[in-house]
C-alpha cells in the first residue's frame, strides 16, 4: 500500500471507530477526499487505493484534475465558494456541489446543467455558527431555499453541509454538528427526504458522525499539510 493508502487506512479505521461508537450501522457515512491545492497524480494515487469520491474548493483547479483524470470514474464534489462566471464550469464538470448557499446561484445551475448528465446533486451549505466571515445561508433561511431548489428539476437537493468554527472542546464541536443535524431533521419533517449531511473534517470527524454526519470531507488526514 502506498503512503496515501496508508492514511486513507487509519481515516477509515477513524470513521468506523466514531461510527460504532455512536451505535450507527456500517456504511452509513461516506469518505469524500478533499484533494485542493493537491495534484492530480496525488488524486490518481488515492483512487488506486480504492477512493472514488473527491472535493475540490477553487473551480479552475478542480476543473484541471478533472480534465488530468477523465480516464478515471471519479465522483466530483465542488465544495468551496462560487462566483457567478463559474457556474457553467461547474454545472458541466462536477457531479455534486455541496457549497450551494444562494438562489440566483442555484438557478443558473439549473440552467447551465447538460441534459446528458444526470441532475447536478447539491447541498445546501449552512453557516452554522453565525460567523460573519463564513459562506452559507443562516439557520433561519435554509428552508425557503430548500423549497426554491425543489423547483429545479436540473438540481436534486441532497442535504445539507456545514464547517462549523473549529474548536478544540469537544462539546463545543458536538453542539454545533447537532444544530446542523436538527436543522436537517426539521427539512425532512417538513417533506423533504434528503439523506445526506456533509460535516465533519481531519480535526473534528468524531464529534460529526456522532451527531450523525452522513458524508466526512477529509484533506489533511489523507494528503498532508496544505
Ligand atoms: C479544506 C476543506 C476540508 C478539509 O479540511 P481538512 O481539515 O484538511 O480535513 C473540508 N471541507 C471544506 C469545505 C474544506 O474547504
């Protein structure tokens, strides 16, 4: 096994470990690679060792590893922010965009998305702690853009995905992964049947899957320091 296997190794020996802990059943949350700032031989390396899912924050980057690794069936996340010039890029490239936090974003999407590829799956990226600095739509405003996407058919809404403020206190990380799963709760009640919450990153995956993340995005613990 190569370095990279070995780190994708002790990642999902981490994932089962929190995932039994928590009394969930196997297989229930995902492993999505975040391979920014990472080559694209990096990305091949990973994939040999058995990883098929990988997250990309800036679009022109992303968009050049697709392009290095079309030989390869990845599934393609774009989770980083993005400008409105970008949207096509996106549409026609990735299979998921987890960082979807306006409408006007979303229905050019809808537009820009190609009729032969299957509808774009999206999260909506939720600013879970209110930080001025952080993309995402606020707690209150998740539910009238879930309903606004329900309207695109070209985007099938999945879930919801959060970074919550990193913090070294467990309960604090705790805390902030549950108000997200409540927030997810409270969309399914509401006749939503989404099943996925994106949350949980290198320093903070036990608290996520505990609260009950579905998807961990994992870099640092895969690839290295950035
Ligand atoms: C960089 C990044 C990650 C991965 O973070 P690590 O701490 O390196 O595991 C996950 N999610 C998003 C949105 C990121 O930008």
């Amino acid at each position: 096994m190569t370095m990279i296997g070995d780190k994708l190794h002790s990642v999902q020996a981490r994932i089962d470990a929190a995932r039994r802990a928590a009394g969930r059943a196997p297989g229930v949350v995902r492993l999505l690679a975040v391979s920014k700032t990472f080559g694209a031989p990096a990305v091949r390396e990973a994939f040999g060792d058995g990883q098929t899912a990988f997250g990309e924050n800036y679009i022109q980057e992303g968009v050049a590893k697709i392009a290095a690794l079309s030989d390869l069936p990845i599934e393609w996340h774009c989770i980083g922010p993005i400008q409105s010039n970008k949207t096509r890029l996106v549409a026609e490239n990735f299979a998921w965009v987890q960082s979807l936090d306006r409408l006007a974003i979303a229905r050019r999407l809808h537009e820009q998305r190609p009729m032969q590829l299957p509808p774009l799956q999206v999260c909506i990226q939720v600013n879970i702690d209110g930080e001025a600095s952080k993309s995402g739509v606020a707690p209150t405003e998740v539910l009238a853009l879930a309903h606004a996407i329900k309207e695109l058919p070209r985007l099938q809404l999945r879930g919801l995905m959060s970074i919550p403020q990193p913090t070294e206190d467990l309960a604090v990380a705790l805390a902030a992964h549950q108000r997200a799963r409540a927030l997810l709760d409270r969309l399914n009640n509401d006749g939503f049947a989404l099943d996925t919450l994106s949350m949980g990153m290198s320093a903070d995956l036990e608290p996520a899957i505990q609260a009950g993340s579905t998807m961990v995005r994992i870099g640092t613990a895969i690839f290295g320091a950035r």
